[in-house]
C-alpha cells in the first residue's frame, strides 16, 4: 500500500490531486484543516493499493510454505485474510467518517457543526434536540438593549416586541431610542409608536443614565441602539454596562448572515451580559442548514426570531420546536 499526504487552498483542490494522482482507487485515510504561514490549508491523507507489490512480496513466501506443508500453508492464507479484512475496516472506517463530513459540509452545514455531529455519531434530529436542551429557555428580562449591525431590523422588532408584551402580558412597556443620527428616522419611529401606543422616547446614553428612577414603572424597557461599531462602540457598553449594571443585551442578527461573520463579531460583545439572540429576516432563507451555527455551545441561546415585515403578527417566541422546526425546514421540505 502506497500512502501520501496531499495539500491543498481547499477540499476541492485537494481531492483533485489525490484523484490525479492516485486514480478512483484511492482511500481516504484522514482529513484535517490546519494552520501554515501561508494561512489555514486542507491535509488530506490518502492510500493506494499496489497490487504488483505485494504478489512479488508474498509469492516467494507462499512458495515456501507449500514446499513445507500444505496445512501450514492454509492457516497462513487464513491469517493473512483476517489480516487484510482488519486493515480494509480500519482504512474504510474513517472514509465513511470523511465521506459523511463532505456531505453535511455540502449541504451548507458549518465545518464545527458537522465535525460535532460526526464525532458524536448522532442522529440528526437528536442531536438537534439536545443541542437545544443544553442550551436551555432565557426569561424575559425587564431591562433590554437591543445591539446589532444596520439593517439588521432592530427598530422594527423592538416594536414587534412592545406590542407582544402589551397585548400577550398585558404588561406596561417603554421603548427608548439611542439612534440620535437620523432625525427624519425619529419621527417616523415616533409616528409608530403613537399608532401602536407604545411610550417612547429618544436619549442620548448621558441621558438615559439620568432617567433610572421613571424606568421603575414599567414591566419591560426595550432599548434601540445605532448601528454597533459604527456609531455604537464597544466601549460605549462597556461604560453603559458599568453605570447600569441591570440591563441585559439582545444580539439582533439576521438569518442569512454567514457563519464566520457571526462568530467574529460574537468574539468583541461575549464579555457583555448578553442573553440571548434575536434572529431577523427568517423569511430570507431558503436552505436552513447554515443556520445550524446556532448550536454552537460558545453563542447564547436564540430568544426571538421574526420571520416576515407585519408587525406585530411576524413574531414567534423561540422555544424548542419553533427552533428545531426552522433548522430542519430543508430536510422536511416544510
């Protein structure tokens, strides 16, 4: 057996030279991504048979062993079968593994997520299903700050919410707008909330420290916030967080965001105390399995999503099969 180490910028790239090298015949032994000078490449290790090689090797043994007895010469054919029946299992063994990876990396799941489903050996629906037990429900705090890139839909959702806990709750709800940027955009928020009938007001963060007292009054404060590292940087929650140490954040985020922008921007607000994730533009989405990323165990779990523009019906309280009925849309066909 011949064996080889192929690299490659990506998968593709890598099978490629295996399969010109190696032929059709060729094993997959292993497969990883690592880390160069040059950045992350793919290693593939690959296996071929050489038939030739192993008829030279072993006819001068068999020759041998048929001069010195015949049923020495049977026990040796029967070991050497065992032994080649456990060297085709422990070589096809991580094939298959490596073979199932490339499919569930195909249908657009995350490389962390199928690598964990792989591993684990799970079913995909129970792996969902214990996923999402792990990460448990989050309770509805009073005080939330809704953070997120433009144009991911905070204002919007924020007053989806209102109007979910006015009306599900019957609760007292005040939304605060630290979006001071666009003057034209207050008003029409303003505009909404008086047709909505949802208490508003428009602070910057100054002041919004100074009205503590008047927020008692209410069941639930939603706080609108610009556009986070644009108008809204880190360190601006980070004095926030410190002067009002009982507000809790939402992360809004669309739906049809990818994977490594997601984590990358996780990796700047984990230190915040952020509860959970509001997710946005459901409707978007025609293939759900990148959306798998939300069975990370390093990312809060989800709390909302909002799956169209009507407000307030487009709203739906991310419990267990809400969740587990939107990641597996594409294989149900739903």
């Amino acid at each position: 057996m011949r064996i080889k180490k192929f690299r490659g910028k990506s998968i593709l790239e890598v099978l490629n030279k295996v399969k010109k090298e190696f032929g059709e015949e060729a094993v997959i032994l292993d497969s990883e991504q690592i880390n160069t000078e040059e950045g992350q490449i793919y290693e593939m290790t690959a296996a071929i048979e050489e038939e030739e090689v192993i008829i030279k090797d072993s006819l001068p043994e068999i020759e041998t062993k048929l001069v010195d007895n015949e049923q020495r010469f049977e026990d040796y054919i029967k070991r050497e079968i065992a032994e080649i029946k456990k060297m085709l299992n422990n070589i096809l063994n991580p094939q298959l593994k490596n073979i199932n990876y490339l499919n569930l990396i195909e249908k657009g799941i995350p490389p962390f997520i199928a690598k964990e489903l792989i591993t684990t050996n799970s079913d995909l629906l129970e792996f969902v299903s214990e996923k999402l037990k792990e990460k448990g429900n989050v309770s509805n705090s009073k005080y939330q700050v809704f953070i997120g890139d433009s144009g991911t839909g905070k204002t919007t959702n924020i007053f989806k919410l209102a109007v979910w806990y006015k009306y599900k709750y019957h609760a007292k709800v005040l939304v605060i707008s630290l979006d001071n940027y666009k003057i034209g955009n207050n008003f029409q928020t303003k505009r909404l909330a008086e047709l909505l009938e949802i208490d508003f007001k428009i602070l910057d963060l100054e002041e919004l420290k100074e009205i503590e007292p008047i927020l008692t009054k209410y069941n639930y404060v939603l706080i609108d916030t610009p556009s986070l590292e644009k108008r809204l940087m880190i360190n601006d929650l980070e004095d926030l967080i410190l002067k009002m140490p009982f507000l809790r954040f939402q992360w809004v985020v669309r739906a049809t965001e990818h994977y490594e922008y997601i984590l990358k921007l996780w990796g700047k607000i984990e230190k915040f105390p952020v509860e959970g994730i509001f997710l946005t533009f459901i409707d978007k989405i025609s293939n759900s399995m990148p959306l798998f990323w939300i069975l990370d165990n390093r990312i809060p779990p989800i709390t909302f999503i909002s799956n169209g523009e009507r407000l307030p019906e487009d709203i739906l309280k991310a419990e267990e099969k809400i969740i587990k009925k939107l990641l597996l849309k594409s294989i149900l066909n739903i």
